[in-house]
C-alpha cells in the first residue's frame, strides 16, 4: 500500500485536523486520498448512528464515497485509551482483523493517509502498540507537532522512536495549540533542526477548516505517490 502514517506528539493536538487538510490539499492535486482513522474511542450519534467525531470529520474531507466503516474501522463508544476501551466492550482489538480493514480501504485509493491515536506509541493490546501498528503497516510517517510550551521535546523524542523503529519521518507539520505561545518563530526553528525532515507548513487556529489546506505544501508527498 502507498501511503503514510500520521501520528502526534501527543493527543489532542490536531492528527485528525491535519489528516483532513492533507486530504483535501492532496486531492487537489489529482489524487485518490483515504483518510483512514485506524481506531477511534469515543461516539456520538450522527443521524441515528454512532460515529466517533474525527471519523465524522476525516469522511466529509474525502471524495471517494467511503463509509464511515472503511474511514474508521474501528471504533468503541467510549472515550479512552482503546485498549481498555475495547476491555470495556468486553473484547480486545484484533490484530489481524484491523490491518486487513485498513489495507482494503487503502486499496481504493492512490494514497492512504492513516491516523493514529495519541502519541505515538499507545498500547493497543498487552504486545502490539500504536508504534508497531505503522511498522505492520511499513508506511513513512508524517509527524504532526503540537506547538505549545514542551513541543520541542515532545517532538524530538517522537522523532527518535520513530526511527527506532526503522521507518522514515517523512514530514512534519506544526499546528497550534496554544495560541498565545511566545517565541514560536524559535521553537519551529529548534523543531526543524531536531527533525531534518520537510515541514509541510505551520497552521495557527483556525475557525474554517478548509482554509488549512492551502497553507500545506504537499509537493514532497506527492513525488513519493
């Protein structure tokens, strides 16, 4: 499968925002693109059915008439970490079964684009974790920096287990967290420098989500499709 893995310095610091803009500014540019949330605790009902909120988000960012199945194959109504989310529904998440949800829907696309949850390495089952799930996957891996106070750190460690385990850091983007965060010019020049990787662009807080897209370069990705 073509694609990348998308992971985080942390939880809530806009994967899925990311994901969707890169989806969109990728379709742009003429490719099929499925965004994929690998799992995704916690539910709200969307017309009389249960969707997690970023799987909602990721299928209105994509054009190939995916279900909210194939976007998020994976999903427990309640809002924690997905191991003991799936303990709570009295299973475990199965290995095989995901990678094999995942890899059909990146079938019908050019490009997959897979999401994970929190950081980079959240345990999924007692032996396998969100870091093992890229390298199943062997995706390149876009890290998406949250920029408040910590980032720095947060980042170059990240960056570190990434290739720890074997796999290319593709790019990075910078999205804001805190929005009144000094110094920010400083902390993305500290993060580029620890990274050597493309940044694909610097997002601030946005009201309209679409405007995110066009403020991300894609070009490097799209020579890798």
């Amino acid at each position: 499968m073509k694609g990348f893995f998308v992971t985080g310095t942390d939880t809530e610091i806009g994967k899925t925002f990311v994901t969707a803009a890169l989806t969109r500014a990728l379709a742009a540019r003429g490719l099929r693109v499925a965004p994929i949330k690998s799992m995704a605790a916690g539910q709200a009902l969307h017309a009389g059915r249960w969707v997690n909120e970023d799987v909602a988000t990721l299928l209105a960012a994509q054009n190939l008439g995916l279900t909210d199945a194939e976007v998020g194959p994976l999903q427990f109504r309640e809002p924690c970490a997905p191991h003991i989310a799936a303990k709570l529904e009295g299973g475990a998440i199965d290995r095989d079964a995901l990678l094999g949800a995942i890899r059909a829907t990146a079938a019908k696309a050019d490009l997959a684009l897979v999401e994970g949850v929190g950081g980079f390495r959240v345990p999924l089952t007692d032996t396998w974790d969100t870091a093992d799930l890229a390298v199943d996957l062997g995706l390149p891996v876009i890290l998406v920096v949250g920029l408040r106070l910590g980032c720095i750190n947060h980042a170059l460690l990240t960056a570190e287990a990434i290739r720890a385990r074997g796999l290319p850091l593709a790019a990075w983007v910078a999205n804001t967290v805190d929005p009144h965060q000094p110094h920010v010019a400083d902390n993305l020049a500290s993060v580029q420098a620890g990274l050597k990787a493309p940044c694909l662009g610097h997002l601030p807080r946005l009201s309209d989500p679409l405007a995110a897209p066009a403020r991300l370069d894609v070009s490097s990705l799209v020579a890798s499709a």
